[in-house]
C-alpha cells in the first residue's frame, strides 16, 4: 500500500534540501557519478505539495564545458555534503552555453513517486 500524499509530502519537508549538483548522466546510488562543475551550487526549495518539491527559485551553475551536455541534477545538503537523491532533467534546454553555465529552472522537482 502506497503512503498518503500527506505522509509524502511530511517526509520530504523533514529533509534538508539546499544544495544541487549537475550530471551528464546518471548520478549514481551515491550522487558522484557523472558529475559537472565546481560542486554543490546553493539551492532553495518550497515546502512539498503533491508528494514534490519544487526549485523556488532558478540555480545557475557554472564552470563547466562549453555546450556541454546536462541531463540530471541531483539534491544534496550544502552542510556536510550529504546526498538526499537526483532526477532527470526532461524539459527545457539541456546543455550548457557558451560561457560554461547552466541554470535548472525554478519548479524542477524532487519527488517522492509509488513503485508501478
């Protein structure tokens, strides 16, 4: 049996969620996989609605390749750099410019999601 929405979204406000990291592909069981940039960029998420929670604002994140490729981010906490869990980067603009920045758009989301 699933749990509740409300249950959902109770878990995911007791986390700690303030930091992202970019991927060019899967982060991987601990996050360090295919990893871009210079690290965790600060990140500032709403509270959790419908079993989610979503960017409250964009992040832009620098130092990485020219038009490289940017398909995952994945959410961390900025204190002691622990990893909490990562998503696929599906809609909008999917790589870097030409200065070597990327920004994850406000509303992506983390969420907590019912095995099919």
């Amino acid at each position: 049996m699933p749990f509740a929405v409300t249950a959902k979204n109770a878990m995911l406000d007791s986390l700690t969620l303030n930091g992202i990291r970019l991927h060019s592909g899967a982060p991987g069981a601990a996050g360090t996989d295919n990893a871009l940039g210079a690290g965790i960029s600060a990140a500032t998420f709403a509270a959790a609605a419908t079993s989610a929670r979503a960017l409250d604002s964009a992040v832009t994140v620098t130092g990485l390749s020219a038009n490289q490729s940017v398909t995952f981010f994945s959410v961390w906490t900025t204190s002691g750099a622990v990893f909490r869990g990562s998503g696929a980067i599906s809609t909008g603009d999917v790589t870097a410019n030409a200065a070597g920045e990327f920004v994850l758009a406000t509303g992506t989301t983390v969420s907590l999601t019912d095995p099919a």
